[in-house]
C-alpha cells in the first residue's frame, strides 16, 4: 500500500445489504474480518479489484462487526488493530470502491454455509465474484472452506479467487503476529507486516495538566480498555486536521504520578494551541523505553528530553510514514 494513499473516488458504505440500485450490488466481494488491513489483506483485496475490472464490476470489501470473535468468546478481551471507523478508512485507501459491513450476531451465526452464500452472497448482494484468504471459513460451526466456495460460486454463477499464504522472508502475515508485536513494543516490526505505521485515533481529553507543569504539555487520548500495546515512550507523528507533526509520546500509567488510569499522552513538537474535543491520529513510528520511575522531577524533565531527542531523530528517518488515511 502506497505511504499516505489516498481514495481517488467516492467509497460507498452499505451496512446489511446492497438494496437495489445500490452502487455495490453486483460487486466482486473481498470477504473477511480485515483487522488491520495488513499486507495479507492487501493481497486479497488486490485479487477482489483485479477481478472486479476483468468483470467492469465495483469492487467491495465484505466484512463483519463486531469482530466474530468478540461475539462467540466475549468473555475474551481482543486486541483490536483498528477499530470500525479506522477498518473502513484503511479499506477506502486500497482502491475499493466501497465496503458492506454485515453486523454479525446470533441470526449470521446460525446460518450454514449453503445459506451464508444463498441468502447473503446471492439474495441479498448479488455478487459477481468472491475473493478470500486460503484459510477463511465461514457459515455455522466453519463449514463453509475455500473449495466449499469455489463448488458454490460455479453452481450460482459467480467466480471465485482464493488467494494464498501471504508470506514475507518464510514469516506469514496476520493479524495475531502483528498483535504480538504490538503487545511487546515492537512498532517498527507491527508496521512492516502492516505495510504502514500502526495507528490509533480519538478525542482529546483533559488530563491532570502536569506535562504542562513539566513544560511538556500533552495531548491525553483514553484508547480502548483491550488495547494491549506494551506500556512505554514511543515517537510517533501526529494528524490534526490534515496537518502533521512529529511528537513523542508516553502509553501507560506514569508510574511516577500513577493514579489508575492509562492514558496516551502525545507531546507534538513545534505546536502550539488546544486541540481540547479534536479527534486526532496518532501514528506509532518507534519504540524509545519501558516507562520508568525518577527520583526528582528534574529527573524526569531531562529523561524527557532525551526521549524528545531520540524520536526526532527516529522520526527524521522516515519523513513519509504514516497510515495511509484521510483526516478523519
């Protein structure tokens, strides 16, 4: 995926179905949970489109919220690497021409495959292909596998592409890896499976004011309870409006000042202004340190400095890199 694509045309967002008339009924579908749409994803997305211009036909992404397994093990917190709104602005950067987002709850699950693909891939979309990973299952109890969909797709008269392992150096590529990368602070690793810096984005709140006590005033983003990106300092480039700006920043407790919460707090370099209820990306590009205890304040201010330091020289060697998305 191209560093800060763009979308050329308008993407369309169909939730439930493609009724009538409706710019992606009769697309070729890229069928799959995309969390992250990583470079594996990417494959199956660039297979959807190749198909989708041999046919003259739109192409989508076909995928589920909330994430299946978050609905069969709720009692299992996921790790989500984009939540809804980044999923579809990633999937608007690929050259799709739009997304259908089933909502994907008890009625979904019970269907068998034979009634995954008549009711939704044929009744209600109507497609002209289907793409999918070599490893997607679907339908009540994972019935429906690759050739289950090929055989059904020859009977309905749709194509079918399977697309198979994406690897990279011998290392697949999936969602689960690039978690654990996260998991342990591994940004760099996360963006080179990802195919670009991996992102968060949301609302700027208030904190408790003390980076600005420190001469260091923050941007404090209360990221979702799942999150699991290992606590520390990292530099990071920030989107406010369209406009970017390097930064450092602290995901964690402050153990020095803990009071229970986590909180991400950005530091951007040469900007000045409040940014109190924006929403905002902040872009992971490099890990700098584990969070640490001082013995004074001062302590902490040249730690500080140091870490600013470090992320803008990080920062200086990869002028471009950013997830490739629109403000939002």
């Amino acid at each position: 995926m191209a560093e800060n694509a763009k979308p050329t045309h308008a993407f369309a967002v169909a939730h439930g179905e493609a009724p009538p008339g409706h710019a992606l009924r009769g697309a070729v579908v890229a069928i799959g949970n995309f969390d992250g749409v990583h470079r594996g994803h990417q494959a199956v997305i660039a297979t959807a489109r190749e198909r989708a211009a041999t046919l003259s036909r739109p192409a989508a992404a076909l995928t589920f919220e909330p994430h299946p397994r978050s609905f069969f093990r709720p009692q299992e917190p996921l790790f989500r690497l984009t939540d809804a709104r980044n999923k579809l602005r990633l999937l608007a950067s690929t050259g799709l021409d739009g997304a259908i987002v089933l909502r994907f709850d008890a009625a979904l699950a019970a269907l068998s495959a034979d009634e995954f693909v008549e009711r939704i891939l044929v009744g209600r979309l109507g497609v002209s292909g289907a793409t999918i990973g070599f490893d997607f299952h679907f339908g009540a109890n994972r019935t429906g596998s690759p050739d289950f969909l090929a055989a059904a797709g020859a009977r309905h008269g749709f194509a079918v592409d399977i697309v198979p392992r994406f690897e990279d150096n011998g290392h697949r590529i999936s969602s689960g890896p690039i978690r654990a990368a996260l998991t342990n602070g591994q940004v760099v690793d996360a963006a080179e499976m990802l195919g670009f810096p991996w992102f968060v984005s949301g609302e700027v709140v208030h904190g408790d004011k003390r980076g600005r006590e420190l001469g260091y005033p923050t941007a404090n983003l209360r990221l979702d309870p799942t999150c699991a990106l290992r606590h520390g300092i990292y530099a990071v480039r920030v989107d406010v409006g369209g406009r970017r700006y390097d930064g450092v920043a602290n995901f964690g407790r402050r153990p020095m000042f803990d009071v229970g919460t986590v909180l991400l707090e950005v530091f951007l370099f040469d900007f000045s202004g409040d940014l109190y209820g924006q929403r905002i990306d902040v872009a992971f590009i490099d890990w700098i340190r584990p969070e640490m205890t001082f013995e004074t304040v001062d302590g902490l201010v040249r730690r500080i400095d140091e870490d600013s330091r470090i992320a803008r020289a990080a920062l200086a060697k990869v002028p471009n890199a950013f997830p490739p998305v629109t403000p939002d």
